[in-house]
C-alpha cells in the first residue's frame, strides 16, 4: 500500500505537472508553429506511447519542464481527435528512483493480460526507459533498464509498477527505446529495443515477463551513430504483406546529424529479416527524427509523427520559452518503385481542415516568374510538372530558402543558408542538403509543400520522397519564386492555412 508521504508527494507532482503545461501559453511569439504540436513551454524532443483509445489520439513525448534545453526527461502528454488538432494536458510521468523517463511506447491490454486493470476496466501500459544518470556520471554501463506503469483512467494519471524495471540491463551501454504490440499470430506481445548498434526482439505473454527472441541489424543498414527509436509493423502492397522496421541513427543521416531508416522485409513473431541491401531513410531532410507510429488505430492504418529536429543542433535553435516541435501526422503505404517496395509517406486528410480558403491556381510557362503571396509562411503549396529541371524558393526581400530540382540527377538539392537566422549553429547550414528521387518513375512530378512559421516539409510524388526542414526566417516568406529553363509548364496551386491554437 502506498504511503500517505507517498501519496502526497505523487499528487504535488501531478499539480506541477499540470501547472508546467498552462503556465505559458503564448502560441504568437516568433518562429512559433501554428499548425504543428509543440508544448505550451520548454523542452521537448522524441514522441512516445503513441496509441488510439477510447476515441482519442493520444501524443506523449520527451519533456523537460524547466528549461528550453534537454534536462531530466518526463513524459509530456497532449489528445486529439483527428492527429491534427491539439489539447495539452498535465505531465503524464516524472523521473523516480530508477532514473530519468526516456523514450518508449504505449499498448493497450484490453484482455488484461498484465493484471493490472480488470476485465471490465483494462489498462493503458506504458513501455519505457529508465535512464540513471548517477549510475553513468559514475562510469557504469548499465544504467538504462526498461520500465512500465499503468493507467486505468484514459491516460490522464499513471501508475509506476511496483517491481520495475521489468528488464534488467545485460552490460550494454545504450539499452532503450522499446516499442512494444499485440502480434496477433502467435500470440505474444513483441517488444523491439535497441542495444547500441542493432535490434533486439522480446515476447512476453503479460508485459511484464520478457524473453529475448532474436538480434537484428549487425553489419546491415547504416551506423554512423547510436540505433534509437524501433518501431516494427506490417503494411500490405496489392494484397502482399511486408514488415517495416524503422531505426533512427544519430549521427549518420543523409544530410548530417540525426535522420531515420527503414527495412522492408519478414517477421515471423521471433525474427526480423530483410535482403534489403540499401539504406534508405523515411525522410532525406535533416529534420525529422525519432518518428513512430500508432497503435491500435481502427482501420490499422499507420500514422507517424516524428521530432522535427536534428541533435546537431536541437538545443541552439533560436526559440526563447519552448525548443521543438513534431512534425505534421503522416500515413505510412508502400509503393513499388524501380528498385523494388519502398516506404511512402502523406500527410493525413484531416488536414483539410487547415485549410483558409481554395487555392488559387495558375501555370507557369518557361522562364522566371515571381508570385507574390502574403501568408506563404503558413500555406501549402502545390507544384506538378514534367520538367526535368528546375528551381522554386520561398522568400521575402532579403531572405529566401531554394529547393533546386534535376531528374538527370535523380536529386534535390534545398539551400537554406540565406533563409533567415541561421547563426545559433555552424552545423545548421554546413551541409549540402539533398534528397534522392531516382526511384521514382511518374512521368510528372508533384511537390506538395507545408510551411509553417518555422519549417518546410516536402513532400514529392505524393510522399514518395520527402525533405523536412527548418528555417527561421526574420519576416514572413511573402513570395515564390520559380525558375523554369524548360518548355514544360508548371501548375501552381497556393493556399493559406488556419492555424491550430
């Protein structure tokens, strides 16, 4: 039973908690997202425990409520009803005697199989990471050990389990990220943790007994940095199934810092396998990372979100009371592209709703055109054509971020070194920013592009590649700018989006 300190100290957590989250709610200052989910204040980088239930979206995420810069981590918690419109609510777990609350999933088990709810009343479990910082400060490898608490009220207030951790750590210096589901097959809860540079498997039938089943990723895939962040899960391609499996690295990306890849390949309840030999990344931009998907979502359609950030320079970003925030929710698909099934990402219908008004629609023939458009820095814009190369930019008098695009090339190449502020960090603009587009055959090409006040993502071919990236630019982008040396035109579609707060 617990204590009557206990209970006291728990719930003035639960008060700050709920304080930290409505203390500042200043959605106008600059460079804020309007249309994105970011905290009411301070630090926030890796989604976790996303899961649908009781009708409800649930977003945690990595938190620290003190600072605008990476502390003692918790998880932040919002809802939503439809991924694109966003409720804050109180913290929804704070750092105990096993450490800090770093990244991991959330499940819920509705037979009750944990036995921590009931039949009539079955839990939410959260999956997670305890992280000791005493334990590595003092030279340990083995400070990080997997944890769960429990939920019987929606969400909204969590139980830590009395016995944690539930997995011990067996000597390995990163140890963490579990991303846990129901795998209906063979009838086990699968749970994928990363180990340093590769994958591990564990199955258990009550989320809280674990056997390790298998090892995945040595010697295949790239690692230039630390694995973090596995998701696995099935998708279907004209009545085929694949298992995907995404792993974050940092560093090591395409374009520097932080970045996220994926396997396509067979899961058969104890192991993972692909003969995938290429590396290929959810997203070649440098923003977008530690992306997960939902569980439990109704029609087991895949929904991911991911931190719209880059370690390389995460907590120099020239933002005053909060740092970071996620990017726009996107349906995972395959497509089959020249090389073979490839992952597909778009963003959700929902966000129709965004939208302040119908486009305005013109061609654009050969040469230069400059579009005026006041409100581009919270718009989506939409191109398509069949040129093999050309050029648009987002801008204002001085400022001006240019995506150059060469199908002979098979790239895009995006220059933000004169969008804006671009001085908190050398890493920021030191690298060439390119996404490969060479597996794509469509004989037009569409860029669907978001912008909000402080990020751009693109998405090509209808997600077929995508490029996320930040830009902090000192005045609102009030034009586009487009190049076009070929003789094929160019269809423009413009639009101005509502904002979310």
């Amino acid at each position: 039973m617990m204590s009557i300190k206990k209970v006291f100290i728990a719930s003035f957590a639960l008060l700050l908690g709920a304080c930290s989250t409505k203390t500042t709610m200043n959605y106008n200052e600059p460079y804020r997202l309007q249309y994105h989910f970011s905290p009411p204040q301070k630090w926030m980088n890796d989604p976790n425990g996303l899961i649908y239930e009781n009708g409800t979206y649930h977003l945690f995420y990595q938190y620290y409520p003190e600072d605008i810069v990476w502390g003692p981590m918790h998880w932040g918690h919002a809802v939503s009803k439809d991924l694109i419109h966003w409720e804050n609510k109180p913290i929804a777990l704070f750092p105990d005697e096993h450490g800090y609350i770093f990244s991991g999933s959330a499940v819920y088990d509705k037979e009750n199989t944990s036995g921590l709810g009931t039949t009539e009343n079955p839990p939410l479990i959260a999956i997670f990471t305890y992280h000791k910082m005493e334990a590595e400060k003092a030279g340990d490898i083995d400070y990080q050990t997997q944890g769960i608490a429990y939920s019987l009220d929606h969400g909204d207030t969590w139980t830590m389990y009395q016995n944690n951790p539930v997995i011990a750590n067996p000597g390995l210096k990163d140890f963490r990220d579990p991303k846990v589901f129901w795998h209906e097959a063979s009838s086990s809860w699968i749970m994928s943790l990363v180990a340093g540079d590769h994958l591990q498997l564990f199955r258990s039938s009550n989320l809280i007994d674990w056997e390790l089943s298998s090892t995945f990723g040595q010697g295949v895939g790239a690692h230039g940095g630390v694995w973090e962040c596995p998701d696995l899960f099935e998708l279907e391609l004209n009545g085929e199934k694949h298992w995907v499996l995404l792993i974050s690295i940092n560093p090591g990306g395409p374009n520097g810092g932080s970045a996220t890849q994926y396997f396509i390949g067979d899961f058969d309840g104890y192991t993972f396998s692909t003969d995938q030999e290429d590396i290929r990344w959810v997203d070649h931009g440098p923003d977008n990372y530690a992306g997960v998907t939902y569980n439990d979502v109704p029609d087991d359609s895949r929904m991911f979100i991911g931190w719209m950030s880059n370690w390389a320079y995460a907590q120099q970003t020239p933002t005053e009371a909060w740092r970071s925030s996620m990017t726009l929710p996107r349906k995972l698909s395959l497509f089959q592209a020249t090389d073979g099934v490839r992952l597909q990402s778009q963003v959700l219908e929902a966000a129709d709703s965004l939208k302040a008004e119908s486009p305005s629609v013109e061609t654009l023939d050969s040469g230069q055109s400059l579009i005026p458009f006041e409100g581009a820095s919270q718009s989506r814009i939409y191109l398509e054509t069949a040129a093999e190369a050309f050029s648009f930019a987002l801008q204002n008098d001085t400022e001006r971020v240019v995506f150059s695009i060469n199908r002979a090339d098979g790239e895009i190449v995006a220059d933000r070194s004169k969008s804006g502020n671009v001085s908190f960090s050398e890493a920021f603009t030191s690298e060439e920013l390119t996404a490969d587009i060479s597996y794509i055959n469509d004989e037009s090409l569409s860029f669907e592009i978001y912008v909000d006040a402080s990020s751009i993502e693109l998405l090509v071919a209808g997600g077929k590649t995508l490029m996320t990236l930040q830009v902090f630019p000192d005045q609102g982008y009030n034009q586009i700018a487009v190049d076009n040396p070929t003789n094929e035109a160019i269809r423009l579609e413009k639009q101005r989006l509502k904002g979310i707060w």
